[in-house]
C-alpha cells in the first residue's frame, strides 16, 4: 500500500471548502508515504465537480457515482471501502466534517484502519503521525499507528490553507462501485436554518456569551451591556441549547461564521466548534477565569478574570 | 422494545494540572470527573422513547466502558430512570482508542439486541466523536450521526431524524430500527433525578463485566486500537494573547481602550 488518497465533500452540488484543504495537508506528507496524491469524490455530482480537484499537487482525481443525489451515510462507506480495495492507499485524508463522521468511523472499525480524528497537524516517519487534541484541547496527544497498512484521519477544518482549485488538466478516472440497495436511510428534506431578528455575521462588533454567563436572568445584563457598547449580542451553544437564545445569534460551526472587527468573548471556553466560526475575526479578546482555556490560543488579547467583575467595571467606564 | 445507551465517564482538567512525571498522561490527582454532557441529551431521547411507547416490558440500558470512576454516572442515568446498568472493565482498556473502545461496546451490545442504540456525538474529553458510528460499523447496525430532532414510531420500528448539518442546515431522514444514533445536544431538556431517586438508584440492577465476560480477548481488543498515543504535551506556545493583567477596573479599561483604536480604525 503507498501513496495518500483524500476524500473530498460536496453538498448540494457544491464542493466544500475544506476538500482543498484535505489537498494542502496531502502534499506536505505524500512523497513521504511513497506514491501518488489522489483526491477521490463520492457523489451524484462526482463529475461535476471532479476537475476542481485537480489541484497542483494531485496525479489524479478519481470519481465514484452514487445513485442517491445526497449524502447517505451508508453509500459513502462502501464507496470508501471500494476505493481502498483499487487505490491500496497507505494515508486516507478526510474532513472532520458531519458527513465524515456519519460513514469513516465505520469504514475504519470494519476494515481494522489506523484511525485518527479532529486531527491537526501530520507528519510522516516509518508511517504517518498525527497529532490531536485532549482534554478539549487543554493538551495536544501525538499518535502513531503502528502495525497498520492503512490509516484514515479525520482532518480538523479550517487550519490549511485551501489549495487552489484545478483547471480540469489533471486526469479523471472513474471508479466502479457497486453502490445499489446499500443506503439505510431515506433522505426526505433539507430545512434551512430560521433567519432571526438580526445578521450577526454583519456586525462589526460583537460582544459573545458562553456558558459562563450561569444563568439565564444574567443575560438581559449583557443586553444592555452590548446596546451601551455599540456591540451586537451573540452566543455560543450551550445558551442557545437551554433556550435562553435565538439560534440565529450562535457562533460556530451549527451556527454563524463571523469576522468582525472586534470579538469579545465572555465566558467561552473555544471548543473547536465554537473557534470554525469566529477564529478569523480581525480582533479577538476573551475574558475567561480558566488560564489554559483553549480561546486564549486564538485571542489576540486575553484577560483572566471574572466576567461578571469585568461587566461591572465595563458598566461603570461606558455610564 | 430495548434501548442501549452507551455513556462516558469525562475528565476535565482543573485548572492548575500537571502531567505525570512520565509524559504519559494528566496526574489524576488534577482531574474532575462527570457523565458527559452529550449523554445527558442521549439518556433523555431514551426515556421519553420508553415513556411514550404503548404496553409494558421496555427498557432502557446505561453501558459503560470504564474503570470504577465510572460507576458514578451509571447511577446518575439510574437515578433519572435507566432499568438497568452494564460497566465493563480490564486493566488491559487503561487508554483504549475509539475502535477499542467501540468493539468492547459491539460485544456487549450485541448480546442485548436492542431496537436502538443512542450514543452522544462526541465526549468533551477525548473528542473522537466517532464511537457511535464505529459501533454501528462492527455491528453493521445503520445508523445516523449528529442527530438533533427524533420522533420515533415503535409500531412501524421507523425514526424520523433530523441531522444537523454545519451552518444550522438540518436534514430530515428516516431510518429503520435496529439502528444506532448519534445524539446532539439541545435535542431535549434533560431531567434531573429526584434525591430519593438517586437513593434508589443503587437498588438497581448494575452488573460489572470483564472482557472474558463478552466473550473478548485481550489481544483482540488491542489489535482493534486504531491508534497509539506517543506523547501528551501542552500545545505549542503559539503567537498567543497578549494578556491583560490587572484588577478589573484596569481590564475593562483596557478592553474599551482597545475597541474604540479597532472600531475607528
Ligand atoms: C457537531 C457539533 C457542533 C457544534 N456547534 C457549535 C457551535 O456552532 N457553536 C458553539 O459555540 N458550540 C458548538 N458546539 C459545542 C461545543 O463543542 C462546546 O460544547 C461549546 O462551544 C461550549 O460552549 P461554552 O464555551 O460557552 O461553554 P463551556 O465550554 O462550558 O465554557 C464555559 C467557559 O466559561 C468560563 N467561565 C465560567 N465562569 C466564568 C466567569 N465567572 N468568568 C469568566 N469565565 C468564566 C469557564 O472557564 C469556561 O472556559 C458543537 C458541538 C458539536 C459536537
Ligand atoms: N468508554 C465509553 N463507554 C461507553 N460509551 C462511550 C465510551 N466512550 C464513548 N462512548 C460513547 O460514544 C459517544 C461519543 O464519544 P467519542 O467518540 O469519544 O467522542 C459518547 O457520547 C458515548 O455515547
């Protein structure tokens, strides 16, 4: 087995940002593993979209036709299963995305792959190293996957800069899979996420709240606060779990991506899901009681302190 | 009917940890632990499911693969309404990796042949975020990921599922059972136990297996390991925050200080 395979994703015809990342954190290992760079995509589009991944770098774009016109779990895994059986790769890079977390943990557990997921970083020596986080990313774990002649990690989003997209000069193959009577699930509809009263990703400046904020009666406080601040209100999550917020004002990856000029962040530890959708606004500042959390690795400017005796001093120096 | 629900243990750090001497892993000394927070939503989705079914003879069962740390939240799940709990455990599992972990969890399972399996999407602690779906693939169950809105129809054994997708797109499917679901947060409010509840809680069932119990080998297991953890290191001192040190007063005045400069700018 030799070379690197990487999975892209499309959704609705369109291919997903983070398949040309997968492309950039293939090139920096595949000399390394030994062979060829191929970007493989599943889909009914597979055709369509297949020439855009023909970045620099790539010896061959490879397309599996699945008769579903949307993701279905089920199909994806056995596309996957096929392409290992023709390609024999020794590295398979997909996205930490939801769609791969709906099929590539499966593929691994049946095929007995090294497996790795939400991995951020890859090296190459005797076989592939990763390198993840733990405890919430509080530490970082590096792994290897000895005794294994395939091994699928499941690339965090948002940390390679994308390649750029190929002309269609790079070969297309298509691969056969025998894809009929294998989806498990009947797809029924899309429904878009509800607009709310206001655009968060169009604001400049947004003061966010996370689950540090304790309760719900505190939140009218911050309210205020943002209104005498000039900011707009936004969240994470957990207060939008709870019901205490509209989902249309929630970072993250389920929620908005914003780039602000300024993001202060109260109470928000920076789970990776919350960090997908503000890591790159212009200014980030956090105020969080815990030193190590995870957004004081993203933030331009950090105060470890009490939120609520921040709020207070901020309530008094604005009047 | 019969619902599995497989939860974790987690640890968090506190804030002033330390790893052991060794490299290998956090001193225990530093860690708090608590029933994952995206079982708390799983466990729920189980016993409304159990709740709204017509007849008698359902059951809901808390699994866990976990030292006695973990006994803990077993209890917390039977407290809240859980029939029964199952904990396994070898020394051998000390620092297993998801597929260990997920073909210990096929093993047992598989021996309760349930109409559903409802996992979390991920623990906050190791963050896979693919037990339920590697489960589902030992067991070849079907199965669908980050599931936010269910409604499940015990006489057609059918569930209707919303996924959630990134951005808030939601997409609807259907599913027949025997299936495995990933559970999201927010899909429901969880309950929390009455204090004679968690009283009760140790008059229930709650069996503690080894891997030989399930018919396991240790070598087996190990071998399913996707992976070998080489290091835990803090992450790199990257460009980092420029902290602002002081009492409140001198934060806050800081953080205007900062935003007026940006947003004139
Ligand atoms: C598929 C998927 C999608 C997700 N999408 C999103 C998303 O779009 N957006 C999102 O936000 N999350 C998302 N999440 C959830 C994410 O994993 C985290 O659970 C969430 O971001 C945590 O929110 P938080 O930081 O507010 O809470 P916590 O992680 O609980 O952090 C609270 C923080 O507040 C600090 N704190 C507590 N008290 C104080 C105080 N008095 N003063 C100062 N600081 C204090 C604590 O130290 C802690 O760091 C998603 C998860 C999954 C699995
Ligand atoms: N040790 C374990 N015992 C039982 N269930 C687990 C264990 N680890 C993970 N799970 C299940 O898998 C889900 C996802 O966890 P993870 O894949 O670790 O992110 C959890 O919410 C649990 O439902």
């Amino acid at each position: 087995m030799s070379g690197v395979l990487v999975i892209a994703e499309s959704r609705r015809g369109e291919l997903r940002e983070v398949s040309l990342e997968l492309v950039t954190a293939a090139r920096e290992v595949a000399e390394a593993a030994g062979g060829q760079l191929k970007v493989a995509i599943i889909g009914a589009d597979a055709e369509q979209v297949g020439p855009q991944l023909g970045a620099e770098g790539v010896d061959e774009v490879l397309t599996v036709t699945a008769p579903q016109q949307h993701f279905e779990a089920h199909v994806w895994q056995k596309a996957l299963e096929a392409l290992i059986d023709s390609e024999q790769p020794s590295l398979i890079l997909a996205g930490h995305t939801i769609d791969s977390l709906g099929f590539a943990p499966a593929t691994a557990a049946r095929r007995a792959l090294g497996f790795a997921t939400d991995v951020t970083a890859i090296s190459w020596a005797d076989g592939p190293r990763a390198v993840r986080g733990a405890y919430g990313d509080k530490l970082h774990s590096e792994l290897e996957f000895p005794g294994k002649e395939c091994t699928l990690l499941t690339v965090r989003p948002g940390l390679f800069s994308p390649a750029t997209p190929g002309e269609g000069s790079v070969p297309v193959r298509a691969v056969e899979a025998n894809l009929e009577n294998v989806a498990r699930t009947e797809h029924i509809e899309f429904v878009e996420a509800t607009a709310g009263d206001v655009d968060i990703t169009k604001a400049e400046f947004l003061l966010s709240i996370g689950r540090g904020v304790e309760d719900k009666d505190n939140i009218p406080r911050f309210e205020q606060l943002a209104e005498r601040f000039g900011a707009t209100l936004s969240v994470s999550r957990p207060l939008v779990d709870a019901g205490w917020m509209p989902s249309a004002r929630q970072v993250g990856q389920s929620g908005k991506t914003v780039k602000p000029r300024v993001y202060l962040a109260f109470g928000i530890s920076g789970a990776v899901q919350h960090l997908a959708g503000m890591r790159n606004a212009d200014t980030i500042i956090a105020v969080n009681t815990d030193p190590e959390a995870p957004i004081f690795s993203v933030a331009h400017y950090g105060a470890v302190a009490d939120l609520f005796e921040v709020a207070d001093e901020l309530e008094q120096a604005l009047g | 009917m019969k619902i599995v629900v497989p939860v974790k243990q987690v640890a968090a750090l506190d804030e002033e940890f330390e790893l052991l001497d060794d490299g290998s892993g956090v001193d225990p000394d530093f860690l708090e632990w608590d029933l994952n927070e995206w079982d708390t939503f799983s466990m729920e989705a189980a016993l409304q499911i159990r709740e709204n079914a017509d007849g008698d003879g359902h059951e809901v069962v808390v699994v866990t693969v976990g030292d006695e740390e973990a006994e803990e939240g077993l209890l917390s799940c039977l407290a809240k309404g859980a029939d029964r709990a199952l904990r396994i455990w070898d020394e051998s599992l000390q620092g297993a990796d998801v597929l260990a972990v997920a073909k210990v969890l096929a093993a047992a399972v598989e021996r309760e042949s349930p109409d559903l399996v409802l996992c979390g999407v991920q623990s906050s602690d190791a963050v896979y975020g693919a037990t339920g779906v590697a489960l589902a693939g030992y067991l070849d169950l079907p199965h669908v990921a980050v599931v936010k809105g269910l409604d499940y129809d015990a006489a057609q054994a059918t569930a209707t599922v919303e996924r959630e997708l990134e951005g808030g797109l939601v997409e609807v499917l259907r599913v027949e059972a025997p299936a495995l679901l990933t559970i999201q947060t927010g899909i429901n409010e969880p309950r929390y136990a009455t204090l004679r509840a968690i009283k009760q809680a140790r008059e229930k069932p709650l069996q503690v297996s080894d891997l030989a119990d399930l018919g396991l080998e240790e070598d087996a297991v190990g071998q399913a390991a996707g992976s070998r953890a080489v290091a835990l290191k803090p992450p790199e001192p990257g460009e980092g925050a420029e902290m602002l040190n002081g009492s409140p007063a001198a934060v806050a005045a800081r953080i205007v200080e900062i935003v007026q400069e940006r947003m004139s700018g």
